[in-house]
C-alpha cells in the first residue's frame, strides 16, 4: 500500500527515475516526521523520500501534513518489529530504484514509567533491536557511492552506562549476528527475572541503545574499507534530548529542542560529505560519543 504526495501534482507517477532515495523508519511523529519533511525541504523535485511506519491510516495524514514543494513523500507501510518486513522492503526499494541514498533507521517501541519491563521486553526488543539489525542487513548492500545508512540512538549507547562486568557482551562485536545473540540473552533475563541479579539496568532503553551502537560498529569492521572509499557513511546518532510525550514521561523537556529543531544536525549530517571520523560511531551534533568509557574523556 502506497499514499503519495507530489511536489507538482500526480502527473508522470508511473515513471521511476529519480536522482536521490531516501527512506525514513518510524516516521509517522515526533523525530522520524521531522527528518521525513526536512529531506523533502532540502532535497530536489527529483528526489523521492520514503515516509513509513506500521500503521496505515498514520503513515497516510503523515505524508499529508508534509508541506507541498521539495521531494516526493511517498508513504509506505513498513513494520520493523516483523521478521521478513526489512528484507521485503528492501527488494521493493531495490526494484524501484536500484539502490538508496540515506536511510534513518529511527522506528522505536517506546516505553513509560509503569510498563513493566519483564512484560514488553520481547516486543520491545523485536522492534528495537532486531529491527535494528535486521535494517542493517537489508539496507547496507543497497547504499550508493556518498550515501548514508545512519541508525537513531542515544548517547545512553555507551559502555559508560553498563556495569563493568557486562561491557565484555557489547565491545568488540564483529557480526551482527553476535550483537542479536547478546540481545537475546538479554531479553531472556529480563523476561525471568534474573537481569538484575546479573547486573543489568532496569532501564531497558540503556542496553537496548548500547545494542544499537554495538550492531553499528559491527557491521563497520566489515565493511569500513569499503564504505570509505566510496564516500558512504555507516554511523549511530544521537539526537540529543528532544520536546516530546514520551520524553516528558520520564524528564522534563520544557526547554528541549522540538523534533524539526532536533533533526536538523542529523540532517547536516547526512547531507554534507562524509567525515571518516564518524564512520562507525556514534555521533551527537557532529562530535564523536566514545563508546568505551576509558576514552570519555578525549572527545574530539
């Protein structure tokens, strides 16, 4: 199912010649609406931007709401939590297009105060964090030369945050299929009780966004050389703190940037050339976030 919104009225929507792709994940609010219409700002008319998320009926008003001018929004319905969903869409986006230029994996199952973790940790993770990986596996083999494939974190996804004794499940993973199995024996300690006996944070979203990062550098090992020679930029990202209802759950973010102004520098940083520095890592307004705590304190 597709919903479109054309910069200049739907004539010729049956020709697919378009110079740039980009897709968004979790794009129907907050965050993920505002990368979703500053790329259709700052990208061309002959571009096409990918506006998604699981629920149809939101992915339709968000492409509405998008305002007219700039790229094509073309809306599609994209459920990262479903095992098969990032291979499918990838293949359709490759059928179309040949390739993509910037894709924001920023699809996330929040979480409040009162959710018992024991409870959504499954589903949680399924979304989170195989969705992650799974965007990662789909999308890496499709990025073009001077592209992006940026995945929307936390600077919660450092090892500074983690006791000691389990920085040893995160650092220095080299497949993502290694970060998958790490997350499952942290899901499966979650959901019987035993995570916090083992050390594990009660705030789910600290070893999820620690996964994030991890799956991240990974797939940078493998394909580092590569990417770098041909001006693509594999990165996690950190928004910052940003004005919204599920934030204000847990923090007050009266004074937060609003997600327009949040998206801004992870825009910048996708559309301005590739800085090797921030292959691999984690990124908060253009500065490097070090993943092990040792090296906290040399920031560039």
């Amino acid at each position: 199912m597709s919903f479109f919104r054309y910069p200049d009225g739907p004539g010729g929507h049956n020709v697919e010649i378009m110079s740039r792709v980009a897709v968004v994940t979790g794009a129907t609010q907050g965050l993920g609406l505002a990368l979703a219409e500053g790329l259709a700002h700052r990208l061309s008319t002959a571009d096409t931007v990918y506006l998604t998320g699981r629920d149809a009926d939101r992915v339709r008003q968000a492409v509405d709401a998008v305002p007219a001018g700039g790229a094509r929004v073309r809306g599609e319905i994209f459920d990262v939590g479903e095992p098969d969903a990032a291979a499918r869409f990838a293949d359709l986006v490759r059928e179309r297009h040949d390739g993509v230029d910037i894709v924001f994996g920023n699809a996330v199952m929040r979480v409040g105060p009162d959710d018992d973790p024991r409870a959504i940790i499954r589903p949680y993770t399924e979304v989170n964090n195989f969705g992650t990986t799974r965007l990662l596996r789909a999308f890496a083999p499709l990025v073009r030369d001077h592209g992006s494939l940026v995945v929307v974190a936390s600077s919660l996804g450092t090892l500074h945050h983690l006791a000691p004794v389990l920085h040893r499940r995160f650092d220095g993973l080299t497949t993502l299929d290694e970060v998958d199995e790490q997350v499952a024996a942290w899901r499966d300690a979650v959901e019987d009780g035993s995570a916090r006996a083992g050390a594990w944070p009660g705030f789910v979203n600290i070893p999820s966004k620690i996964a994030q990062v991890a799956a991240v550098r990974a797939l940078a090992t493998q394909r580092r050389d590569t990417d770098l020679a041909r001006g693509i930029l594999l990165a996690a990202v950190c928004p910052g703190m940003i004005n919204t209802l599920t934030s204000a759950l847990w923090w007050d973010v009266r004074d937060a940037p609003s997600p327009a102004q949040a998206a801004t520098a992870l825009l910048d940083l996708v559309l301005e050339p590739v800085k090797p520095e921030h292959y691999g890592e984690l990124v908060r307004f253009g500065q490097v976030v070090p993943f092990k705590p040792e090296t906290a304190g040399a920031r560039p």
